[in-house]
C-alpha cells in the first residue's frame, strides 16, 4: 500500500508547490477603471435623441458598459423612415462597438441594418469633444470620401452629436463637410412619455 501511494503524494505535494501565489484584491488596477478608458463614459445611458435644428425626434439609442468596463455597446433603434432603404420592410437600426486601442485612443465599429461595417478612430480633442474619424475609403460610384463622427457633452448632461462627410477633389484636397445628421441625446428620464415619432 505504501509504494502505491507514495506517487500520490509526491503529486500532491507538486501541486500545491506550483499552485500561484494568491493575490491581495486591494492590489488589483483594473485597466479600464480609469485614465482613457474612462473618457467615453459621458455617453452611457439611455437617451432619446432629436434633430438639432428641427427638434423632431430621430431615435432611441442605448448605450452600456460591457466586458468589465472596457467596451461600450450601443443599440440604435430609429423612429423616422429617414436612412430607411427603398423596400425596405422594416425602419433603420444598428449597433456598435466602441473601445480603448493602444496608445490611448478609442476605435468604434459600427454595423447597420443595410450591412457592412464604419470604422472610426480618434480620442478627446482639446475641448473634450470625442471626435472619431474614418480612413478614406471609395464609395460606389469611384468618389473618395471620408467620416468624422462628433460627441460633445454639456453642462446639462445632454450629448450634442454630428456626422461630418468630406469627398475628396482632384487636386487632392478635401471638400467642406456635409452634415447628414446633427442631433442631441436628451436621456429617456425625462421623457418618460415617449412612445412614437412622426413617419416622416
């Protein structure tokens, strides 16, 4: 019996003398509790969100916190038939996903109901604007063009937003921006009432 369980043991004793050393959890820094990963935090919530300029409402938008902080995931719900496409059976709707990338910027990718996928980059600009922007990239008909996605939080605690599209002329130069779409998040508390938007 005892040559049988000698191995036993000496596993045992193996075991227990490679088992990690445990770790204090007052000593753990989770990576995304602070610092840039923290910067996009003024976006989270639940909001209803309006045209800037015409104060009708676009959509419902909802946005977390996922993976232990470090991610945000956004549900777009539109409640226009603006960016619907032709036939299409139902109104626009999207997700993405946004995060921390080395260097301390942030990267968001975005996929809409029409498929494919935008993908932005950038961080906090000098007055705390998180301004995202897109490489160049071709459109169908052979025109470059390229994104830049704008969130700027308010003493309010709402969210001023707009998209910017520039194409490229030849020369090389940069057009002056069209504006597809300039809205402002309002969050779902206080317009708890909301359940519809005009069709148009």
């Amino acid at each position: 019996m005892r040559s049988m369980m000698a191995p036993l043991i000496a596993a045992t004793a193996l075991t227990v003398a490679s088992a990690p050393t445990a770790v204090a959890q007052d000593s753990y820094q989770h990576p995304c509790a602070s610092g840039p990963a923290r910067a996009f935090d003024f976006w989270v919530g639940d909001w209803v969100v309006f045209d800037t300029n015409t104060g009708v409402v676009q959509g419902i938008d909802r946005i977390e916190k996922i993976n232990d902080g470090c991610a945000l995931f956004q549900d777009w719900r539109q409640m226009t038939d603006r960016f619907r496409a032709p036939g299409a059976p139902n109104r626009y709707a999207g997700i993405s996903l946004s995060s921390v990338i080395p260097g301390g910027g942030w990267q968001q990718v975005w996929v809409g109901v029409g498929g494919g996928t935008i993908t932005v980059t950038g961080g906090l600009d000098e007055d705390g604007t998180m301004v995202l922007e897109s490489a160049p990239a071709t459109a169908q008909n052979g025109q470059t063009f390229k994104r830049k996605w704008h969130w700027d939080t308010k003493p309010d605690s709402t969210v001023h937003s707009w998209g910017e599209i520039r194409t490229q002329n030849e020369d090389g130069s940069w057009s002056d921006p069209t504006v597809p779409w300039d809205i402002q998040y309002v969050r779902r508390s206080v317009s708890p009432n909301l359940v519809a938007a005009p069709a148009n």
